[in-house]
C-alpha cells in the first residue's frame, strides 16, 4: 500500500516515544509505501485536494546522522493513495479546522482518511466526554463566572480547563478557599469571551491519569497510567509525569468498549481515551499517544494493531 501520513516536522519528532514514528516504521517494515507531508500544504487545485509530499525511507540509526532519507517533494492527491493518517498536532486552531474540511472534500472523491476529518470536527477533546455521561465525572460547560463559582460552591475542588488545549497546558485545580479563583476564571475565560469546561476533582489522580487506547474499535490490552510528579495536579508526560503501563482494569475496559464501537462508526479509528479512577475525562482524537511506552512494558505491537487496523479498513 502506499500511506501518507500528514504529521508535524519529520526532525522534530522525539522518535524514542514518537506513536507516529511507530506508526510508519511497522508499516515500512511490512513493505508499505510511506510518504509524509504537513497540513499547511494541503491545497485544492483542479477540483482535487493535494498536499506536497516526499517518500519516506528510514535508514540505521547512527551517531550523528538522521533516522531518515526523504525523496523530492511532489504534489500527491489525497485520493490517489490507498490511505491517509491525519496525526498532525493541536492546537485544534482556525487552521487545523481547515486542513479538516479539506480532508472530508478529499473523502468524498474517494480517499481514505484516518481518522476522518468529520470525526476530527465532532469530537472536541474535552467536549466529547458529554457524549458519554454515564462515564463521566460531574462537568460544567460555560464561559461565565457565575456558574464555575457556582459549580466550585458545589463541589469544593474542581478542575478548570481550556476547550483547545493539550499536553496539560492551561489546566488548573480550584478549591474554594483558592485566594486567586476571580483571576485564574477570568484568565481561562479571557473575562467572559471563551468557553472553558471545569470537573469535579477526582483524587485517583494521584494513581495515575490513564491513557486507553481503542483501535479499530476495540481496546489494547494495557495503558500507560501517567503519574503526577511531587506538588503536581496534572499527569501530562509533558510537564513532568511518569508513565507506568499497566493492564486495563475491569472499568477501563468497560469503558472502552462501551465507546469503541460508537466511535468507529463515527469515522474513528483510533482514540486515546483519558480515565482517572473510574471516569472518563478526554476522548484523544487528533493524535493519540503512547504507543511505545505501553508496548515496550508489554510486548504488545501497538503500532502494529494499528497498521492491521489500516489495512482491514483497505481491504
């Protein structure tokens, strides 16, 4: 098969935890075609949605030298490969809605995209958990203070979160004795003008923000349980948390398979789910992570479940 994957700088990529980096060495190592390119070049010309984009070959990891050649970069329609893997970081901003839209006009000349830019556009990161209420801690939705001073009133300890962020940016836990709790709403709410999501705060935190991964529907056997560092609310390997795999407890894959068949319906094929104790509090959409952390802890081929996933969905 010839893939593309639309994904962020190739010399940026941290490629001893990369997911996308696992992604395309399975499938080169399968014999599959793999060319990359970045969302900003995609474009529309002669009714077609193309995207420049070169020809991945990976060589030997050597001191000093990269991880991969590139061929010169062409303009490839999206349609013309036999599947496209949108992993292309947030911010979910003006520009990646674009790059959305112009994947669903490319589906319907016929590409395969994975996930779908419609799903990227219905599932919102945060909102998404609303979808699935009886999975989900108390939540508030809402740009004025009032009501998040009301929820706080309610609940005593609560999490404050921006609807567009990742990697833990922005998020802030609020008691009610907080002596900054005026600034830190009018600060995620730009006073009044942007709409921010607060949840009860569940101390299971402290055991560790799990990451679920559901491919094709079902869930892989382990997760990566992202552990707060000392003083820290927030798990987010990005800021400093510890990635500890485990095996899914039977709530977990509850979840999960509750989720997994409704989302592969809706044109997801692979979602990082976010659960801390029993409840779910993200849906991953955009570009779900820690592959290697849970396959290096298991010996499960996460990259290689989802590469079996692509070409099913091929096929």
């Amino acid at each position: 098969m010839k893939l593309l994957f639309i994904v962020d700088p190739l010399n940026e990529l941290k490629i001893y935890k990369d997911s996308s980096y696992a992604m395309m060495r399975e499938a080169a190592v399968r014999g599959h075609e793999i060319w990359t390119g970045q969302a900003q070049t995609l474009r529309v010309r002669n009714g077609q949605v193309e995207i420049q984009s070169a020809r991945l070959t990976f060589t030997e990891l050597q001191l000093g030298h990269a991880w991969y050649e590139e061929g010169d970069y062409e303009s490839v329609v999206l349609a013309d490969v036999d599947a496209v893997v949108m992993r292309k970081d947030p911010p979910f901003d003006q520009q990646y809605l674009y790059a959305t839209q112009l994947l669903s006009l490319a589906e319907a000349h016929g590409a395969r995209v994975f996930n779908s830019g419609q799903a990227l556009r219905d599932f919102n990161e945060k909102l998404s958990v609303l979808r699935y209420p009886e999975f989900a801690a108390p939540t508030l939705v809402s740009q004025q203070e009032v009501d998040i001073r009301a929820f706080l009133a309610e609940h005593g300890d609560i999490i404050l979160k921006p609807l567009d962020g990742m990697g833990g940016i922005g998020i802030f836990r609020l008691r009610r004795d907080d002596p900054n709790i005026g600034s830190i709403i009018e600060t995620l709410t730009d006073n009044g003008a942007r709409t921010v999501m607060a949840q009860r705060f569940i101390p299971e935190i402290a055991d560790g923000d799990k990451r679920v991964l559901v491919i094709d529907g079902k869930p892989v056997d382990w997760c990566l349980a992202r552990i707060p560092k000392a003083g820290e609310t927030r798990g987010n390997l990005a800021v400093g948390g510890t990635g500890v795999a485990r095996p899914l407890t039977a709530r977990d894959r509850a979840i999960a398979e509750a989720l997994g068949p409704d989302m592969l319906a809706r044109g997801l094929l692979l979602v990082g789910l976010d659960i801390i104790g029993d409840y779910l509090t993200e849906v991953n959409v955009t570009s779900p992570t820690c592959f290697m952390e849970i396959s290096a802890a298991s010996g499960i081929n996460v990259a290689g479940l989802f590469i079996d996933a692509i070409e099913y969905r091929v096929s």
